[in-house]
C-alpha cells in the first residue's frame, strides 16, 4: 500500500499557484467565449441587422463542422510527440495569440454592413469569422481540459481542480458582465434601446489582450506531472476510439449533461438581454444582473463543494441541484401573470436560486469528467484523453447549437426580425408575452432534462468512485511491476 501511495503521491502533490495558474486558463478562455455568449447574438440581431433564420443555421453548420474537427484535434493531442513543454500545455501557448485575434474580428463591422437591402457582405463576413474562431477555440479547450487529467492522479486535487477552472472561468465571464452594462443604452431623442458600437469595439479588444495574458501566464504555471507516450498512428484508430468512447455510460451520460447545460446557459445570457431591455425595460447594470445573480452562488458554494462532493457523491449532489435550478425556471413561467414592474425583483430572487442550484454541477462538471476518463482507462485500457476530451467537448458545442435553435426560433416566433429590420424595436404586448414564456420555458425544461440524466443514467455514484481509486491504486501497482 505505502508503495502505491509513493505512487500516486510521485504525479500529485500540487502547489497552490498552479490551482491559480489553470484557473487562470479557463479565465482566458471564457473572456472571449463570454463575448460569444452574452454579445454576439445581439450584436449579429441588431449591429449587423442579420436574420436570426441564417443566424440559427450559421451556428448549426459551424456545429456540423466540429463533429469533424473536434475529433482530429484530439487526435492530434493523442498521438504528437511529447515536447519539452509537456503534451497538452504547449497548445495554450500556440493558441493564445490567435484565438485574441479571431475574438476580435467577430466583432469587425465595416462600411455597409447593417444595412437590410445590401447586407450580403455582412452575411459572409459573419459565417467566416464565426467559424474561423470556432475553430482557434477548439485548438485550446481540447488541450486545455485534457491537462486536468496528467497535472495530478490525486482525486482531492482534481477536484479542487475543477473548483478552480470554474472559478476561473466565472471571473473570465466577469468582464463581459460589465460590458454588456455599458454598451447597451437608449437613444436620446426615440428612447428607443440601441447598441454602444464604440464602447462594445474598445470592451472587446481589451478582453481579446488579457485572455491572451491569462493563457500565456497559465502556460508558464502548470506542470504536467503524469508521463504519457504518444498512441500509435493506426489506420481507423480514430473511429475505433469514438466507438469506445460512445459505448461508455459515464462519458456518454456526462457529455449529454455537459450539452444541457451549456445550451441552457447560453440560451439565458443571450436571450435575457433582449428580455430585460423589452420586456422589463431596463439598461445598464440590469441588463447583466440575472448572469451576476447566477454567478453569486458560486463564490458562496466553492468553498463548501468538494467537501460536500466527498461525503454525499458528485452525482448526488449535481442531481439534486440541478432539479433546484429547473424548479426555480418553472416558477418563473408565472411571474408572467404580474405586471412586468412588479415581476422583475421576483425574477431576479428565482435566478439566484437557479444560480444556487446551477453551480453544484458547475463546479463538479470537470472534476466528473476526470473520472469518466479514469473508467475508460480501467475498464477499456484506452487513454485517449484528447480524444475523450474532443467528444465532451463535442457535446457541448452540441449545447450550442440547441442554444441557437431556442435562441433564434425564439425570436422568430415573437416576429424580431421584422421589426428589427424597420429599426421601431418597438414590440406589442402579445409578442413580450412569447418573449418571457420562451424566456423562462425554455430553461427549465433543459434543466429538468439534466436533473434527469445524472440521476437516472449517469453510473459514477459516491461508491463508485472510490471503488475507481483502489482500482487505479492497483493498475499503478501493476504497471510499476511490468
């Protein structure tokens, strides 16, 4: 046992600037990806005057897309030569310039872009810089979440881990909180609710350079402590790996609670902000409040998840916050019923408990995928981490796509586009109606779904799991033997 011990202890033991160090990877990450999340979708609608129609299907097909270029980048990350900067951390240092770049220019508008009648060019100059982005994007998140797994074999670390990047990735979303308060405002003269153009540009470049900064630093920080060789390049290897990797409950059921909750998130920060600027008509600081009110548990609950985690079972807790956060979104449906002034501090106090019951999950998400992982290596002998990592990450940008269908058919059912397009923004009482009823629906079904599917399907309970670390103890020993 002391020799088991002795190794794990050899690929753990992590200081506590490297915790801050990958939290600072995620932080990077989501200053750009935030922009995606909360900005872009408004800033396609009503800067570049695009239809949420073309807007819907651009986000499908640039899913299309991943499902062949997320696997090659695992793939990649499987079979490349070990460098001197380890296997996975290099990618952070390859792509935090390019991905600062690519931020940018989703936010380019040149002369005639806007404009209904001549807008081709702002269709294509959209499709190309969404996709070029998503792609730099994935060259980070499919490295970056597979180092989790070889910084340390120490389950207690690897959870704190998991704490970390969420924290890491909350404070990341922090600034796009305060963009949003200043670049949406009301015109002067109409009262009418418009887009700070300027003021989103600035906040945008600034964002792009310190995301370039937190990758460079969290690249400098880390350590890769667990040794890896390269997988051989095999003809079909790669397929072969997929059909493993869809054939394992825990990843499977993971990567479907992953894509819930990524297309639930993405559906409240993007489509809220057009609730709370119409339906509530509010600016400023209420236009990012529902997503602060979300954020605020997490910085309560951090300290007390992993704790909670080791004594009742990830699984256990995650399911049970997540049937909190989607009874919190179906009580919001009813708000509906009181006059939109009365309604909005009420909303507010259910989006907190949503928050509450969100980042359970939140903060135990990747901390679960470590140990999927670690089920695939004992139970399949496989170690495709990049490719594992490809296929969560897969099904969260699955979770997208679901976003853009919620989002854009959203809009499309109150009839946005038309009267976004005659520049009125000026909405009837029956349209609002459809607006907060797809607002507050649309959430707590997705939510309930994910409650669901780590109650039910996902099989990594408390005993489980640590079955998983005698047995990962045992292989140690073994491999250390051969």
């Amino acid at each position: 046992m002391e020799e088991q011990q002795s190794l794990i202890a050899r690929a753990s033991g992590l200081k506590p600037k490297e915790f801050v160090a990958y939290a600072l990877g995620d932080a990077g990450g989501c200053l750009v990806f935030g922009l995606v999340t909360s900005l872009l979708q408004t800033y396609y609608t009503d800067v570049l005057v695009l239809s949420p129609l073309f807007i819907m299907l651009m986000f499908v097909l640039a899913r299309v897309w991943d499902a062949v270029n997320d696997p090659i980048m695992g793939r990649i990350c499987d079979t490349a030569g070990v460098t001197k900067h380890g296997r996975y951390r290099v990618w952070l240092l390859a792509a935090a310039l390019p991905l600062a770049v690519s931020a940018v220019l989703l936010f380019l508008r040149f002369p005639g872009f806007g404009s209904v009648e001549h807008n081709l060019p702002a269709y294509v100059y959209a499709a190309v810089t969404y996709v070029l982005f998503g792609m730099v994007y994935t060259v980070l998140q499919i490295p970056y979440g597979s180092l989790a797994s070889v910084l340390t074999l120490d389950e207690h670390e690897r959870n704190k881990l998991s704490v970390f990047r969420s924290v890491g990735a909350a404070l990341g979303s922090l600034p796009v909180m305060v963009l949003s308060m200043l670049c949406f405002g009301k015109d002067p003269v109409t009262g009418a609710s418009v887009v700070r153009y300027p003021v989103l540009l600035t906040g945008v470049i600034v964002m792009a350079a310190l995301s370039c900064l937190c990758l460079l630093l969290c690249f400098a920080g880390t350590k890769e402590r667990v040794k890896t060789e390269p997988k051989r390049r095999e003809k079909g290897a790669a397929g072969k790996a997929i059909r493993l990797l869809l054939g394992n409950r825990p990843l499977l059921s993971l990567s479907v609670a992953a894509m819930l909750l990524l297309a639930g998130q993405m559906f409240t920060q993007s489509y809220y902000v057009y609730l709370i600027r119409y339906y509530f008509g509010k600016g400023g600081l209420f236009v990012s409040l529902p997503t602060i009110l979300t954020y605020i548990p997490m910085a309560i609950l951090m300290a007390f998840v992993p704790r909670l985690a080791r004594r009742r079972g990830k699984k256990e807790l995650t399911a049970a916050g997540m049937a909190v956060a989607a009874l919190a979104n179906f009580a919001m449906f009813f708000l509906r019923y009181l006059p939109a002034e009365r309604a909005l501090w009420p909303f507010m106090a259910l989006c907190l408990l949503s928050g509450f019951g969100l980042n359970f999950f939140v903060l135990q998400l990747w901390a679960m995928a470590t140990d999927a992982m670690d089920d695939i290596a004992l139970t399949t002998g496989s170690r495709d981490n990049g490719t594992a990592y490809a296929f969560l990450n897969f099904f969260r940008k699955l979770g997208q796509v679901l976003s853009a269908v919620a989002v854009n058919g959203a809009l499309l059912a109150m009839g946005y586009y038309s009267t976004a397009s005659s520049g009125s923004f000026v909405f009837s009482q029956t349209q609002l109606g459809t607006m907060f009823t797809m607002a507050t629906l649309i959430p707590a079904v997705l939510f309930a779904a994910m409650a669901l599917v780590l109650a039910l399907w996902y099989p990594l309970s408390r005993t489980r799991v640590q079955q998983l670390q005698v047995e990962k103890e045992a292989a140690l020993r073994r491999e250390a033997q051969a």
